[in-house]
C-alpha cells in the first residue's frame, strides 16, 4: 500500500514551476569531479519526518498521519517503516537516521524493549534491501523517560548509568546491524541546572568512562563505523556538556578519546551557541574532527531548537565550503534533522520541506565549489597572510626566536603598516556568487 499520493520528485532545474521537483538538486551532476549524490550525502531523520506531532507547549499534535492510525504500537511502528522508505525512496534520498526509541516503541522492560527492536529492525532491513537505501548513523534516546531526570550517563543514580550503557550497548549492535556508518551520541540531559546540587567533576568523569566503554564494545562487536558527538549548548538543560565544537574537542583530548571521536555538527546548536554554522564546521575541521552534518536550522530570533529545514542559501553556501575544505563527506552526510512547522500539517508538506532543504544544500554546493574553484577567499587570505612566509614570520612559525630576539626586533623595526580587511567587498563578491553561479 502507499501512503503518499506523490510521485517520484525528480530533478527539473531552475525553470520549473512544478513544486514537487528539484530545482537545483540534480543527483548525477558533477561537482569538482564527484556527482552532487556522493557529495551531499543526504539523510532523513526518522523522528522529525515520522514521529512528530506537531506538539507545542501550548498545544498538542496538529499532525495526523495515516500511518499513526492504529492503536498498536508495533503495527504503528511497522506502518511508519513503510511510510518512511516509500518517502525516502520517492525523495531519492539515500540514508536514514534513527533512534532507538523512534523506530520501536518501549516495552515494559529492557528485555522487551530489545526483543521489540529486533522485530522493527527486520522490517527496516526487508525495506533497505528492497530500496537500497542505507543508515547513516543511529543512536540513543537517553533524555525521553522519567529516569533520565538528572541524566543519563551524567546521572547522580549509578544505576541510571547502567541502563544507559544497557541501552546503548543495543543502539549499536542494532546501528551494526543495519550497516550504519556512523553512531552518533547526542548529550540529551548531559548538563545540568544548578551547581548547588552538581558535581561536576564526577558527571564529566562518567561521560568520559560511559564513552570509553562505547569504544571497547565497538571493537569487541567489530562496529566499525566512525563514533560522533553532537554538541550543543542547552536544551534541555541550562548547562550541557558538549556546548559546542571546542568545548568537545577540549573534553575528548582531556579523557583521551580524541582519536576515537569525530563530531557531527548541527546548524542549529551553532546558532544556540552563539556562533555561526560555518563556524561550528570550521573548528571541527581544523582540528580533524569533521565528520556529519545535522542540517537543520534555527531561528535568529527565537532562543531554542527550532530544527527548521534549512532555506537560506547563504548559509548552506557557507557550509559547504567549510565541507569542501575538509575534503567532503567520508562516512558522514547531510541529515535533515528538521520538522516541518506545525501548520504544515499536511503529508505533502513533507516533500515540500525535503525538497527546498535539498534543492537549498545543491546550490550552495555549486556556489561553494565555484569560490573555492576560482580561489576567491582562498587567494585573499594567502595574500592577508603572507607576512608569515618570509622574515620575521617564518622565524616565529620555525621556532627560531623568542621573547628576547622579538624585543629587538620590534625595537628596531617596530612594525609594518596594517592592510585592510575588505570585508565588505567580501561580502559582496559572496553574493554575486549566490546570485550567477547557474
Ligand atoms: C537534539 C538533537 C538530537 C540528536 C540526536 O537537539 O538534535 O535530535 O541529533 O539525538
Ligand atoms: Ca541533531
Ligand atoms: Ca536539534
């Protein structure tokens, strides 16, 4: 049976007027050598795209999908895998992403749970067999219950933290299972509210050891996919651990697991942190960190996580370049870690919501491939820095001089007069980019 009464969307190009077609997403075009496909990597969430309800705070679900139409709960959960590898399929969209609480509903105990997992993860598996259509990473829902009230593995209740390990330890055998390249683990409730009732140096301590065990077990079940961390800065709690790219990467060299994790980037826990995507991106690379993409984004102006589909091709400009930086996607992708608003409650919405989150990573892709073709920044920064390659500069990058032989020199020269920045001319040959490049 099929759920949506839509049509295969196919690439059309600028010209079109169909809404239900791609516009710029053209899968077999080639970008610097490689097809817009292999680049862009594009992933569904399963949550977002197929479990939300278009719940608010102040109101409940506005979203009534055919597949949700039975009381239960397997059936539901079986229902909802059809649905989403026919909307896949039909979006040509290559991966999945998914928690272990979106594809299979609890069970009154662990070992339901897990039995419960095993009958859903069958079913995805006849699907992806059928479709071709592969995961891209899975991972653990840790923050939902009631006992992950103050964490999981940063939990004051040891036990908590061995049912978080229970849990995960079943996210990755099953992420294996289904050939998932990558695992991702998000802090849910790793943080806290106040420090009148936290220690800090325990909870972080623990994070470190839950993590360290997540890497042995990987070995031990030969899972070898690339592990992530998804930082963000809050939400839910006041303070989360993994604020944002820095922040990780300071806690994986402290703990000695730098060498076992790379980070998977959201555009939306960069806005909440303050900084920008392209930012958050540009951290992970230099630091050789880079790895997947959550391609969602916020609102400027409202202060949580509004996991909108990302329309601004300014940004996904941006953030395609940092990505062509890093050399690419290697075993990460760009998974659309968005909910359509709660207005747009119609099926259709969804093909609306994939297609301009798509059609807006295409261009910036080709945008993004142009600057660095054409060397645009690239040269300027050459040129801004080049005061490094020869003199002084090179002495201090070679470690030849010091505090003392810097004071002489500064005595006798003192300094050379600044150029300027240019941003704003910048900014423009930026936008007459966004605007020609076809
Ligand atoms: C929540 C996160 C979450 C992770 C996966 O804000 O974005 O959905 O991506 O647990
Ligand atoms: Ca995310
Ligand atoms: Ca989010």
């Amino acid at each position: 049976m099929a759920y949506f009464n839509v049509g295969k969307i196919e690439y059309e190009g600028p010209q079109s007027k169909n809404p239900l077609a791609f516009k710029y997403y053209n899968p077999d075009e080639k970008v610097m050598g490689k097809t817009m496909k292999e680049h862009l990597r594009f992933a569904m969430s399963y949550w977002h795209t197929f479990t939300y309800g278009g719940n608010d705070p102040f109101g409940g679900a506005t979203i009534n999908r055919e597949w949700d139409k039975t009381s239960d709960p397997m059936e539901k959960a079986k229902n909802r895998v059809r649905a989403a590898f026919e909307f896949m399929e039909k979006c040509q969209i290559p991966f999945f992403c998914f928690h272990d609480q979106d594809i299979s509903p609890r069970g009154a105990n662990l070992e339901e749970t897990n039995k419960r997992l095993d009958e859903i993860v069958a079913v995805i598996k006849e699907e992806m067999a059928r479709t071709g259509i592969k995961c891209l990473w899975g991972t653990t829902n840790a923050f939902g219950d009631d006992k992950f009230v103050h964490g999981a593995s940063t939990s004051c209740n040891a036990t908590v933290f061995a049912y978080t390990a229970a849990q995960i330890k079943k996210a990755m055998e099953i992420t294996k299972e289904l050939g998932g390249v990558n695992y991702v683990f998000w802090g849910g409730r790793e943080g806290y509210e106040t420090l009148l009732n936290t220690d800090t140096a325990l909870e972080l301590d623990n994070l470190a050891r839950l993590l360290h065990m997540a890497v042995d077990y990987a070995k031990e079940i030969g899972f070898t996919g690339q592990l992530l961390i998804e930082p963000k800065p809050k939400e839910p709690t006041k303070h989360q651990y993994d604020f944002d790219a820095a922040t990780v990467i300071g806690f994986l060299r402290k703990y000695d697991l730098i060498d076992h994790f790379k980070l998977n980037i959201e555009a939306n826990h960069a806005t909440l942190a303050q900084h920008t995507f392209q930012h958050e991106l540009n951290i992970s690379r230099i630091n050789g960190v880079f790895c997947s993409v959550d391609a969602n984004t916020g609102d400027p102006m409202l202060g949580w996580d509004t996991d909108q589909f990302p329309t601004n091709v300014y940004d996904t400009t941006l953030a395609m370049y940092e990505i062509l930086l890093a050399g690419g996607f290697t075993t990460g992708g760009l998974n659309f870690d968005s909910k359509v608003r709660r207005g747009s409650f119609e099926d259709v919405d969804l093909f609306y919501a994939y297609i301009a989150g798509m059609d807006a990573f295409a261009k910036g892709l080709k945008v993004a491939a142009k600057l660095l073709e054409d060397g645009v920044f690239e040269k300027f920064k050459e040129e801004r820095y080049a005061s490094w390659r020869t003199g002084i500069g090179k002495d201090i990058i070679d470690g030849k001089v010091g505090f003392k032989e810097l004071e002489e020199y500064a005595m006798k020269y003192g300094t050379t007069p600044n150029s300027s920045g240019r941003q704003e001319l910048l900014e423009s040959i930026l936008n007459q980019y966004i605007l020609e490049t076809k």
